[in-house]
C-alpha cells in the first residue's frame, strides 16, 4: 500500500526469534494482541507514521533504545509494546525492523546495569537486549 495522505506507511519485518523468545514469556493475550497487529500490517502495508512514537536515548529505568521507534499494541493504549529500528529498504523510504514484544514499562523492573538492556520490553525472558538487529542500518536522527 502507498503512502497516504495522512502520512506515509513503513513497511515492518518482524526479527522472529526475539519476537518468539519475549511471546514464550507472556500470557496468551499478548500473543493474541501481537497476531491482530501483525494482520493489520499485513494488510494495510506497514504501519503509519502517526502511530509510531520515539523512544527516549535512556530511559528512566536505564534502558537504551536509542534510534528506535516505538508503538502501542493494540494502539493507541495498549499495555504492550513493540520497539523496531530503521532499516534500509529495497523499494521504500525505510522499513521497520521489529525486535523487542512486551509489557509495557513494567513496574518493579530494573536493568542489571546502566546499559543492561535495549529495551525494556526483554525484562521479563531475562535474556540481554544490548544487541542490536545485525542487518539493521539505523537512520540517523535529526
């Protein structure tokens, strides 16, 4: 689907083994929340713009996430989020590379060390998130 007037549509490509490892991690709804997002992308090309919001370079609770693009799931509200990264795209402006799934900013969550995470959202699998996506090539920030 082209861009729209309201603004332009990223197209998403979901990293499917840290998507997988943070679902293993929580409850079926998160799962089902997930599903109908990903159907929603499928079917109008992407995600637009006006949905994606900036993730802060170092969050309160420590966390890195700097370049990254966030989005509520379901939006605009959820209590789950999907962090992604720019990447470069063969047809597009950029797409979006998805790879962190889960509660939003969960209470009682600290990082193991200022840099222990790139994103909050891998807190629950206990597993390090300071790797970025290797085929990621970030835009840079303006």
């Amino acid at each position: 689907m082209p861009d729209t007037p309201a603004g332009p549509i990223f197209p998403v490509v979901f990293e499917e083994p840290a998507i997988a490892e943070d679902l293993a991690h929580h409850p079926p709804v998160a799962r089902h929340a997930l599903e109908l997002l990903r159907r929603e992308l499928d079917r109008d090309g992407g995600i637009p713009a006006a949905r994606l919001k900036r993730c802060e370079d170092e969050g309160r609770d420590g966390t890195k996430l700097p370049n990254c693009l966030k989005t509520y799931v379901p939006w605009p509200t959820g209590q789950f989020g999907l962090v992604m990264l720019p990447v470069a795209h063969p047809t597009r402006r950029l797409a979006l590379r998805a790879f962190a799934f889960g509660v939003r900013h969960p209470a009682g969550l600290k990082p193991r060390h200022s840099s222990a995470s790139y994103a909050s959202l891998c807190a629950p699998t206990g597993r390090s998130c300071s790797r970025r996506p290797a085929a990621a090539r970030c835009a840079p920030r303006s």
